[in-house]
C-alpha cells in the first residue's frame, strides 16, 4: 500500500451515532448489490460492517478497505496490512482496492458450507440471520446476535430492503408481494416502529456513551458484539497493551458498555474538577476509569490502599 494512503490508528476514535448512519447511508447499496447476487441480506452485511469497521472509522478499514477483518489466509494473492488482534503477534488482514471488493469477500465468506443453513431463511428475517451467524461461529462475542439486532433496530436498517421491525420469537411470514412492490408481513411478526425491542435498549444504552478521551488519554467503549480483540483490530493496538492500559488482568474482567482507554492513564486528573463524591456502586477501580487516573495513584492521594472499598458519600481527591 501506498504510504500516502497510511492513517493513524488511534486517531480513529469511537464511532457516534452520526457516524453509523453516515456508514449505512454511504454502504447500503453495496450491500443491496450483496444481497441481489448471494442472497445474504443487506441489513446483515452492514450491521456486520458497522460492528468489524467502528463503522469505518477504524485504522484497518481506512487503511485496507477492509471493512470485516478478513485475514490473509486461504491462498491470498492480494496486498497485506499487518494490525493487532487476539494473536501473540501482528496479523496478516487483506487489502482491497475498494469497500466494494471487502463486501464481495464478506459474501464468499458466508456462502461456505458452514453457513448453509442460513440461506433457508428469508432475507426479511434479520433475526434469524443473526442467531443463526452466532449459532455457526461466526464471532466470539457471546452477544454478537444481540448486538446485530440491536445495531439494525435502533437504526432502522431493516428499512433498506423493503423489510418491517421484526418482534423477537416469531415467524416472519410474508403474506403478499405485488409485482415489484415491498412485500407484506403478517402483522404477528412486526413490531411498531416506537416500541422498543431489548436489543435496540441494549445498544442504546452502550452508544450513546460516546467518548473520544477522558483525561487527555484516547479512549473508546466496548460496545454491544465487540471484544477487546475487536479494539484491538481497530485501533492498531496490542491486547496485552490494552489489558495493560486498563488494569486488568484478563478480558473477563471488562464489561459491555464498559470505558476501554487505548493508552496509559495519567497519574492525577488534569480537568477542573478536584474532588469526586462517592456514589452508591461505586468502586476505586470504576471511578480510576471514569477520570482516567491510574488505581494506585487515585489510592495514594486518598491514603487508601488500591483493594480497599469506597463508601457512598466519601470526598476523594483526583489530584
């Protein structure tokens, strides 16, 4: 690749809702096309897109156009980009000449055998699509479904093919389709546009906790369908790194919708603030993340060592 073509990283920060309907209005049709020739629905495609790519804002897909971390493997001829993610070492992901080649490679990855049965279900059918991908493998996110779902309820994507908001446990029943017409559902499996399912509250509650940095560090959210393998892929960065960067030991310790910083917490708090209040829940470790102050200094200016248990009420200093 062209080192002209060569961005930061870390200077693509986390995606806001403004930036996914950018990506689904600039990417839908492509992903229509997608959905025309393999039969693998649009809706899917660009709610994968959104989850792999940060709704591509990440280092791999600007520099790469690879918008589902495909990796070099299987007899690739084409260029290589070399980013983080869950392996002891930097990987080998493919570049495309356009998003439009990364999105006919994301259609021959589902149209392998191990995906099969997912063609027996109707491109309408979201759900299905998205338990069915969980169910064979397709990620490691233990609630990639949810977050699929989510992603296509709270922005309408079920919208682009002509399809409804569809209502968890039901049959997506296609009643009529006219000639060239959108097609009608039975009225069992819709929900309403207002009402709200579990997956959209889910994401909801994890998006619009955008941030871009807290305490001069860069930061990002572990969002709904995402791992730290995922942030790691995206920003360029070592998981160990990251692990490291947090305070944790292991991956397990970190939480959807919990704050991710992307480099090393500064030792005080540089904003105006110089004291917090305890709240009910709160935790020496929950509010280091919240100011971006590493643990053992937060308990060093509080005189408390860094296992010890805060109380609702407590003044602590942040510098």
């Amino acid at each position: 690749m062209m080192a002209a073509l060569l961005v930061s990283s870390r200077a693509a920060h986390s995606q806001s809702a403004s930036d996914i309907l950018a990506y689904i209005e600039k990417y839908k049709g492509i992903a229509l096309e997608q959905e025309r020739r393999h039969g693998i629905p649009a809706t899917i495609t660009l709610a994968q897109g959104i989850l792999e790519s940060g709704a591509g804002r990440s280092g791999l897909t600007r520099n790469s156009n690879n918008h589902f971390g495909i990796k070099a493997l299987g007899g690739w001829s084409g260029g290589v980009y070399k980013a983080w993610d869950d392996e002891p070492q930097k990987s080998s992901f493919r570049v495309y000449a356009s998003a439009s080649d990364s999105f006919e490679d994301h259609s021959k990855v589902l149209l392998a055998p191990r995906y099969r049965s997912l063609f027996t279900k109707s491109i309408y059918d979201y759900r299905g699509w998205a338990i069915g991908l969980q169910k064979c493998g397709y990620a490691t996110a233990k609630n990639y479904a949810v977050a699929l779902i989510g992603f296509i309820d709270t922005y309408k994507i079920y919208a682009i093919n002509g399809g409804v908001k569809l209502r968890a446990g039901k049959t997506v029943i296609i009643t009529q389709t006219a000639g060239s017409s959108a097609p009608t559902f039975d009225a069992d499996c819709q929900m309403d546009e207002e009402e709200q399912s579990e997956e959209e509250q889910t994401v909801k509650d994890v998006v619009t906790r955008y941030v871009v940095d807290i305490n001069d560090v860069a930061c990002t959210i572990l969002y709904p369908g995402t791992t730290l393998s995922t942030i790691s892929m995206q920003y360029d960065i070592p998981k160990d790194q990251l692990l490291e960067f947090n305070e944790v030991v292991v991956e397990e310790e970190l939480h959807e919708g919990d704050i991710i910083f992307l480099d090393k917490k500064k030792k005080k708090f540089t904003g105006p603030k110089d004291f917090y209040t305890v709240r009910e829940g709160d935790s020496l470790y929950g509010i280091s993340q919240q100011f971006g102050i590493k643990v053992a200094n937060l308990a060093k200016m509080n005189r408390m060592d860094v296992s010890e248990k805060v109380h609702p009420g407590d003044k602590l200093k942040l510098k």
